[in-house]
C-alpha cells in the first residue's frame, strides 16, 4: 500500500480515535515518507505532548531533527527520551537513545 493510501486510512481510523499515541505515530512515519517533513515532526511534537511516555517517538523525533541540522532539538529529544526510558526500565530503547547522544557528541 502507498503512503497515501496509508494516509487515507490513518485518517479514517483517527476520526474515531484522534488522540491514539500509534495511529498518530504511524501518520507521521507516513508524512514523512513522502517528504512532509514539517507535518510529520508536527505530528510528534504534538503526540508527545499529549502522551510524553510514548518512548518510540523520541528516536524517531531526534532523528528528524538531526536530519534537518536541528542538533540542539535532536539532543533535548533524545535526552527526555532516555529519562522516560530509564522510568520505564526500557533498557532496549535507552541504549538506542544514549547511542544516538553519543554519535551527536563524536
């Protein structure tokens, strides 16, 4: 299914759950795809606010970031998230996020 399809559906499905932290998520991955990248780092922004122990939307969020030269954001992004992961016991995630902080440092 293309991205757009995707998009239709995620919309769909969010009519009846708006603030579902995954539909949500999976809408902005499909943002991102086809290069909106304003709307899809929008998107997360928002989910974390709305839901700031969504732990998988910090990588993802930092990446974007980083990609766009935002190194700043990307460290501030990956540093809340390693907080949430530590509460969360998430030692998977954690590393994933320390690693990131470290390549921003290299």
């Amino acid at each position: 299914m293309i991205s757009e399809e995707r998009i239709k559906s995620l919309l769909q499905l969010l009519k009846d759950e708006p603030y579902d932290p995954f539909l949500n998520y999976a809408l902005a991955l499909e943002y991102y795809k086809l290069g909106e990248h304003s709307k899809a780092i929008n998107l997360i922004e928002t989910l974390l606010v709305r839901n700031e122990n969504y732990l998988g939307a910090y990588l993802q969020l930092g990446n974007w970031y980083e990609s766009a030269g935002n190194i700043e954001k990307a460290r501030n992004t990956y540093t809340t998230g390693t907080k949430i992961a530590r509460i969360q016991g998430n030692r998977k995630t954690l590393s994933e996020l320390e690693e990131a902080i470290f390549l921003l440092d290299d």
